[in-house]
C-alpha cells in the first residue's frame, strides 16, 4: 500500500482521539516493524500520543 495512504490513516487515526483506541494494537505493529516506511512509523507514532492515555497504560 502506498506510504502517503498509509500515513494519512495513521493520521486520521490519532484525530479520532478516544475512538481510536482500538486500534492501538494496529498502530503498535506499526511502530515494530522496521520495514514500513519511515514516515509511516512517524505518523503512527504520533497518532499513538494523541490517543486516549488511560488506555494505553492498560497495554502490554
């Protein structure tokens, strides 16, 4: 899939806040995985930090 697709959706990910915490699971791979694009792992970083915090204390 295409890098700038890919972090547009992390992107819109980290706006929906509290909503997207089901996601964090998603996004944590993200962040893992070496081979996604940099800029990828960049935005899903971010959207991680503009998640709900309570939630992800509760994250192993």
């Amino acid at each position: 899939m295409d890098p700038i697709v890919r972090s547009s959706a992390a992107v819109a990910l980290g706006n929906m806040g509290e909503a997207a915490t089901q996601y964090i699971p998603d996004i944590l791979n993200f962040l893992k995985d070496e081979k996604v694009d940099p800029i990828v792992r960049s935005r899903a970083a971010e959207a991680l930090g503009m998640s709900d915090k309570g939630q992800l204390m509760n994250r192993p």
